[in-house]
C-alpha cells in the first residue's frame, strides 16, 4: 500500500531560502507583484527573477502554471519553482496549482514559501493528492515522495485548516490503492481484511459471509460469485459521528475485483483492466476512511458487496432465473451486466435495516455512460431532485465532474421479461439508464436514491489535474463535502 506524503507547516523564514535543498517554491500573481519570498528569491538569485517576471514566457502563463528555474544561483536548492497564483484564488485554482507544482518535484523535498497566501490548505491538498505513486508491486527502488514543508505566517492556524483536508487526501489514497491493486491480491478476502482494519479509527465493521446472505436471501449477489473460488460477502461500515437518534446516510458499493463477464465472456483485449471492477467499493471505503479520520459529526453507513465474477460449470448462466432479497425474480439475459446484482440486493438490505434518510451507490458499472460522458463525467441518476441537487454543487465544489442523466418509465419498460419479473439488461440504446431503471425497482418509494456510474472516471488511461494515470479516487472528496454540508 502507498503512504501520503508528510505535509509540515512551519514559521514563514526568508533566511531558511537560501540552504534548502530539493526546491523552494514561490507565488507570484500574473501581475507580477512580488511578495516577500519572491523578493527575497530574486536578490538570492541576482535578479533571476524580476527576468522572468518580465519575460514573455511569464506574460502568456495562465493561472496554477508553475515556471521552474533549475540550479539557481545563490541558492542550494536543484530549482526555484515559480507558482502562478492570485493572492486570493478560488480553491479549485488553489488545488491545481498545487497539483501542478507536486507534479514538477519529482519525489523531491519542496520547502513552499506561502506567507499569508490565501488557499494554502487546497494548495496543500492538491500538492498531496498529486504527488500519489503506486509502486507496491515494483521491485526496483522508488525515487520516493519527498516531503512537503510550508513557510507560512500563521502555520498552526494553517495546519489546523489542512488537517481535515489531509484526512480526505488519506481517503482518496486508499481509494486508489484498492483500485490500483490486481485482483490475485485484492482478493474478496483480502479487500473484506483491509475494511476490518479500519476499525482502528473508530468505525464500526461487519462482514457478512456467504452463509448469512443466502439466509437474508442476497441471491442475485450470490450468483454472481458462484463461478468463482473467492467467497461472496458484504462488509458494512458503520461511521456513528452524529446524534444518537439519526438516521444514517447509506453508501453502497460495487466491489467486484475481477470481472471475466461470466459464461457472457468478455473479449481478451483489455480484460486485464477488469481489476477496477471494484471502483465504487472502493469509493465508498475510501469515503468512510475519510468520514472517520476527520471525525465527521453525522452518521454515515457504507455498505459493500464483494465478489468475482468467473466462469465455471458452477457459473450462473444467461437465462437463468434468481429471486432478489425484495423479492422480485430476475431473467439472467447477459451475465456480463453482473453490477446491478450485486447492489440491488446490498441497496435492499440497507434499507431495510437502516431506513437511511437517503442513499448513494457507486458503481464501474456500464461501458454506455464512457460512451456518453468520456472520463470527464460520473453519471448521476436520482428519483430526488433537491437531493441530487445538493450533491452535484458537493461536486462541483470539489471540482469533480458529475452530469444528471436522465431516467423514465420507457426505459423502464426495455426491462420487461417473459418469463420473470424483469431482466437484467434492456438492450443495446440507453445502457447507462436502463441500468439505472433496474436499481430503481429496489428503491423505495420514500427513499431519496442517487446511483453515480462511476466507469469513466474511477480509472483512467491517462494523468488527470489530480492524479497520475490510473485510479483517481473519484467521489471521496465530493462525498465527503456532501456530508459536510447536507449531514452535519
């Protein structure tokens, strides 16, 4: 597993520019006006930087650009990094110029030379959440993640204000790691073992064997696994931050570490990227990781089904019928759309047992909304419009893109079965919706529901503002800002 970089804040020092080693960074708004630090860099350097400052390069830079000055005379550093940043910027800006300046140090110490500048706890958070490395399974030496040491004029103040973020950068971390992770080691097992560990930081944590759930009657859940060697089970996270007589909120994950697409095969190309089947499992660990480690004040429970989804003469096969704990019966058209069984039965239990005042799930759960929204977008469905509302401002405020889609009873009659209650696919046309209709039918009527279709965004082929190429972490911190201003 990964560990965050340490983050330490100390008394803003001009005098400590000159010796430290790695990279000092400075802040200078497009304007160019130079604050303290950057005044003092430029008499260390000769004026190197009232040049840069007037040269053309600077003129074009953008907001959260970082101009590097490498070797600087008159200082011991390897390079003088140049951050781009109004005096008060808004803390999305904040955050990618944070990002942009961890991604420039290359596991290098960087003292940040902050003042009094506004934002630092998102500049911070964007420095920590970029500088992520996964190198678990790697046997040469890491160049390793540095440190991050910032000068500012009030540091208790600043690290008192970074400490919550800190606890969500920690959240995004495991989220990451659990979904970087290839499934001969996150086994069901294994991924049930690490949520039990959490219990250290106060959470409350329960694994429900195979056995329980064939008597709470999970049988769509449990025919998803019956392929596979690695048990079934549904671990839940209880997180009892708020009044004692409050209804928790209920967050539901997808966690199938390995999806071959049952005896409905998927193609060889690109199976190998099936390990981030478990996505939404892991936002919702990650998410109680951060919920507890900030000491959230509201109560919260996470609810995870884990399974593999495999072929074998034991393997559920297409036209085959299962009854759901609700009740309804279910025609197994396509054993590949396996996601909506697992958390139809995991979003009915949690009802039942919870009666939460609302409730999210997360899924990597069909490849039609990547077709519709690329890796820019989460889908988001809900039957609530003030409770989607709430979350897609918790996400926009985060900076992590989410677009409503669109639900309705035509797409809800594509599910209709011949010889069952419904089928678990509805064609081809709006796969993403269809699959958001089949949750739907195990929502009750009184329960505020949103399913966020997380497969473009969990995992990406490419670096992100926050991340490198891989897993991202997306919806920890837009979950935890949920909760934070609806919850607490």
């Amino acid at each position: 597993m990964s560990s965050l970089i340490p983050v330490r804040f100390q008394e803003f020092d001009l005098d400590a520019m000159a010796q430290a080693e790695g990279r000092v960074a400075i802040i200078i708004p497009s304007d160019g006006k130079m604050n303290p630090a950057a005044r003092r860099a430029n008499r260390l350097t000769k004026g190197a930087v009232a040049r840069l400052v007037e040269s053309e390069k600077f003129g074009k830079s953008k907001t959260g650009d970082v101009i590097s000055m490498a070797w600087p005379a008159g200082m011991a550093a390897e390079a003088l990094d140049v951050v781009v940043l109004p005096r008060r910027p808004e803390a999305d800006e904040a955050r990618k110029a944070g990002a942009a300046l961890a991604k420039s140090a290359v596991g290098k110490d960087m003292l940040v030379m902050v003042g009094n500048q506004a934002q630092t706890e998102n500049l911070a958070l964007g420095m920590v959440l970029r500088s992520y490395d996964f190198n678990a399974h790697k046997t040469k030496d890491s160049e390793g993640s540095g440190s991050i040491t910032i000068g500012h004029s009030k540091p208790k103040e600043a690290e008192a204000e970074f400490a919550p973020l800190y606890a969500i950068a920690d959240g995004v971390r495991m989220t990451r790691d659990l979904t970087n992770e290839p499934a001969n080691v996150l086994t069901t097992t294994e991924f049930a073992d690490r949520l039990v560990e959490m219990q250290e930081l106060g959470l409350e944590v329960e694994v429900l064997e195979e056995d329980k759930l064939a008597e709470l009657g999970m049988r769509t859940l449990l025919s998803v696994g019956q392929g596979s060697a690695s048990p079934s089970k549904v671990v839940v996270m209880h997180w009892n931050g708020g009044d004692k007589d409050d209804a928790p909120l209920a967050l539901v994950g997808k966690g199938v570490v390995f999806d071959t697409g049952g005896i409905s095969l998927k193609p060889a190309g690109g199976m190998e990227d099936m390990t981030m089947d478990m996505g939404g499992a892991g936002v919702v660990a990650g998410t109680m990781r951060a919920l507890a480690k900030r000491k959230a004040k509201a109560n919260v429970v996470g609810l995870v089904g884990l399974v593999e989804n495999m072929p074998s003469g034991n393997a559920t096969r297409p036209g085959d019928v299962v009854k759901s704990m609700k009740g309804d019966t279910v025609e197994i058209i396509n054993t590949d759309a396996e996601g909506r069984l697992v958390l139809c039965d995991v979003m009915w239990y949690a009802q039942e047992r919870f009666k939460p005042v609302g409730m999210i799930d997360l899924a990597t759960l069909t490849g039609a909304i990547i077709i519709g929204l690329g890796h820019e977008n989460a889908g988001v469905f809900s039957n609530n419009d003030t409770f989607c509302d709430a979350f897609l401002k918790s996400a926009r405020a985060e900076d992590e893109g989410a677009w409503r889609m669109p639900l309705g009873d035509a797409y809800d009659k594509l599910l209709k079965s011949r010889i069952a209650d419904m089928k678990n696919v509805g064609g081809r046309p709006a796969g993403s919706i269809t699959a958001a209709q089949f949750l739907q039918r195990f929502v009750k009527e009184d329960t505020p529901w949103i399913h966020l279709d997380i497969a473009g965004v969990a995992s990406v082929s490419s670096e992100t503002s926050y991340a490198p190429k891989g897993a991202t972490g997306w919806g920890v911190r837009a979950l935890s800002r949920f909760v934070q201003d609806n919850f607490e």
